[in-house]
C-alpha cells in the first residue's frame, strides 16, 4: 500500500501541470481584454496603484542597501555571515522568502477598481510625498529592536544611527570625538601661533600731576610658537574612548622698542627663542547618546594636563641691548603653563545630510601652585601661591561635505578666564591686575579623505579680541589602523 501511494502522488502532480496551463492560458487573454474594457479614469487608478506598489518596492530596497552598507562599515546589524537568529528578524519583514520584494504582476493581471494597499499615501498620481518614516520602535531598515542579552542592544543602536560619509565621518572625528570601536589612531599635527601686541611704555614721572616728563616708547612683540604634537587615541569599548598627546614647542619671539641711545624715535630690537616639551594631557571621553534620526550624538570628556612644558614663572628678565634701557627680554621663554588643570566638557553633533551641526561647551579648573619665586626682577625673589582663573568655553559650527571625501567647517569659539591671584606666604589671595581676558575666534576647516586609514585636516583661526592670537594655522593627519 505504501507503494502505491508514493507512486500515484508523482503521478497526480504532473497530470495537474497540463490542468494548470489550460487554465492559465485563458485567463491572459481575459486579463488583457478586461483592461481593454477600462474606463480611462480606471485605467488611471490601475496605473496609480502599480507605482505605489513600485515605490514601496523601491523604499524596500533602498532599506537593503542602507543595511548591507552600514553591515560593511561595522555599523549596523551582521550581514550575510551572521547567525540564523539575527537575520531572521530582517527576513521576515520582506514579502518573498529570499528577502526580495516580490515581483510586480503584469498590469493586465490587475483587477480593475481593486482598492490600494493599506497603508499607501500619496498625491493625486499615487506616489508618496516624503518616504515612510521609521518607527519609533525600530532601527534604521526597519529592523525591530533586538532583545538578546548577546550585546545586540549595541548593535541595534548603531543601526538606529544615520550612515555618514567618510567626509561626514572625519568631522565626526575632529570636532566632537575619537572613534569608539577598538580602533588605534595616531593623529599628528603641527601648527603655528602668531602673536603680535604692541604696548605704550612711559619711563618719566607725572610733574603737578598733570604734565609728564620722561620717554613715551612704543614697545611692540612678534611672537611665533610653533607646536607639533602626537596625539594617541584607542577606543576601549563602543562607548569609551581614550588618548594621550604629547606636544613639543618651539618658541621665538621678537621685541622691539623705542629709546636706543636716548631717543625716543630710535628703535633696537632683540629675539629670543627656545624649545622644550610642552604641558602633556590626557583624557577619557564617554558617549552618552548615540545619534538616531531624532536624537543628537551626545559625548562627554574628562582631560588632565600636566605641568610639563616650561614654567613662565621665575624667569628673570634682562637687559638686552646696552645702549638701550628700556629693551629687556627674559632669557628663556616658556612652553607650558606650570599648573595642573582639569578639564570636563560636553559635545553635541547632529548629521543632516550633507550637513553636520556641532556645538560644545567645557569648564577648565586651575589648581593653585606654590612657586619658590615668581618675581622676573633679577636679584630678586618672591615666593607665592598662584591661582589661575577657571576657563569657560563654549562654541559651534557647522560643515558641509561637498563629496564623499571632502568637507568644509566653519565655528566660533570663545574663552572667559577670569582674575589670576597670587599669595605670599602667610597672607591672602590678591587680583593681578590685567589678568582677565576674552579670548574669541573663527576656524575654519578643510578635511580631505585619502583613503580608510588616512584623512588631511587643515585649519586656520582668526583671533576676533586683542587676547587671542592673531592667527593659527595647522595641519593634522590622523591615522586609523
């Protein structure tokens, strides 16, 4: 009995072929003449249900395509080598069983006056306004949220974030954080400050305090400070970053000023340079929010910077030129601060295509220092305590990537530091008087993608207050191994 069974089931399946083309066969030419038979407004409806159906196709692939790139970028869900477990969550959302759309059925096979998909918005032609926005509840692709204690929460955030271009990407990097997935970059950059500042200096006495007697000189300073640095970052997870940058400095500075051989109008002047490490600083960055469509990249940091570089303090001042009193200059120039500080910040950065918004604000503590002498007179010494003013800066920009490799960048930054003061053993703290400053300015950026590992930074900063520098100038080159 078994026999017979197995053999008549082949045997029932190839005698429904022919029943089955027989009847297929007719229903084409029926189709075709029920078209015929449309009205014109029919007709019109027919056609407007076969874009919705092409447009709702084409929406399903362009999902793909954001999946498979984003899967190739490390930034989304695994692609085709991933378990049966996280791929099928994106196979059961298409209608075919590859996970293709399925195919479009020939217009003569549509059912005049069948009713649109649930669901289909449109104009009067049947094609959609705006693409279908992603629910709330969903990543990009339309993947639902994964619910695996495998550490697929992280992967299905990463979905939910926009896919940037490499442009995009490497003002990701520069203006708001270091990579966050166990990536090694080394960022070498190089830069020059230039300073120029010009001052009135009196030498004389005010007679019945109102006429002064004495030299009025013009004393002005070029300073160029010239700074390379290696900047080593490394994610340590996909939300924590860390880096180290050691900065060397090369310092010369010009000064010129009136009063050579007794007269005012004639000048003389003398330059001074010097090189040292400068102040080295490390720091750790959390992200707090990953970027979704509705939500903004949200990065916090934490950097300390260490008294490294050259103290400003204790350097004594001399005589420079003999014929000229009033041109004095300190024999060595300094390429740190002298002070431990501690630096909390918050970054914010949202992608919209092709443009990238950023903005953040940070807060500097100085911590005091005692110094065996601050005085620059020489033969003199004065011991205190100084305190630096806390910083507070705050700024924001915007950059546009014009191709996938290349972008530009425009920002305002500014710096609030107020009173430094300083303490002599045994008493209280005093103000030192022009200490406060303003520092603000405008960068602008130019970043340019040589390949996956390599991007060029280049960047220049105009100093808008009398406290910044005049101009900055620098170039990096980060390396991502």
């Amino acid at each position: 009995m078994k026999n017979v069974s197995l053999t008549r089931a082949p045997r029932l399946a190839l005698a429904a072929i022919p029943a089955a083309a027989m009847l297929w066969a007719p229903s084409q030419p029926a189709s075709a003449q029920a078209l015929a038979n449309q009205s014109l407004e029919d007709r019109l409806n027919t056609l407007m249900r076969v874009v919705d159906e092409q447009q709702r196709q084409i929406h399903s692939l362009e999902r793909q395509l954001t999946q498979l790139e984003m899967s190739q970028r490390g930034r989304g869900l695994p692609g085709a080598g991933a378990a049966a477990g996280a791929g099928s969550a994106a196979l059961a959302e298409q209608p075919g069983a590859d996970g293709l759309p399925v195919p479009l059925p020939p217009l003569a096979q549509i059912t005049p006056g069948a009713p649109a998909p649930a669901g289909s918005t449109g104009t009067a032609t049947g094609v959609p306004v705006n693409p279908p926005a992603p629910d709330s509840s969903s990543t990009a692709g339309g993947l639902p949220p994964a619910t695996d204690g495998s550490g697929a929460v992280g992967q299905t955030q990463r979905a939910a974030e926009p896919v940037r271009t490499q442009a995009e990407q490497a003002v990701v990097q520069r203006e708001h954080a270091p990579l966050f997935d166990h990536k090694l970059t080394m960022d070498f950059g190089i830069s020059d400050t230039y300073y120029d500042r010009r001052q009135l200096q009196l030498s004389g006495f005010l007679a019945l305090d109102a006429i002064f007697l004495g030299n009025i000189n013009l004393g002005q300073t070029k300073s160029h400070q010239v700074m390379a640095d290696l900047d080593t970052r490394y994610g340590l997870t996909d939300r924590i970053s860390v880096d180290v940058d050691v900065p060397y400095i090369y310092r010369r500075s010009n000064f010129i000023v009136g009063g050579a051989g007794g007269a005012a109008s004639s000048l003389s002047d003398a330059t001074v340079s010097s090189h040292d490490l400068g102040d080295v600083n490390f720091g750790v960055y959390y992200q707090f929010v990953r970027e979704t469509n509705s939500m903004p990249d949200i990065v916090g940091s934490l950097r300390v910077k260490a008294p490294t570089g050259t103290s400003p303090f204790g350097q004594k001042v001399v005589q420079i030129d003999a014929d000229n009193t009033n041109l004095v200059a300190p024999t060595r120039l300094p390429t740190g601060t002298g002070f431990w500080n501690i630096t909390a910040g918050l970054s914010v950065l949202k992608t919209y295509d092709p443009v990238v918004l950023f903005g953040s604000v940070s807060y500097t503590y100085n911590l005091a220092r005692s110094f065996a002498d601050i005085s620059s007179v020489q033969g003199q010494v004065e011991p205190a305590t100084v305190k630096l003013g806390d910083i507070v800066q705050f700024g924001g920009g915007v950059a546009l990537a014009f191709s996938d490799k290349d972008s530009a960048s425009i920002a305002f930054t500014m710096a609030l530091e107020p009173a430094s003061k300083t303490r002599a053993p045994g008493g209280s703290y005093t103000k030192v008087p022009g200490s406060e400053t303003t520092a603000a300015a405008m960068n602008f950026g130019l970043n340019h993608v040589v390949n996956k590992h390599l991007t060029i930074n280049g960047a220049v900063s105009i100093g808008l207050t009398p406290d910044a520098p005049n101009f900055v100038v620098g170039v990096r080159f980060p390396y991502t191994f």
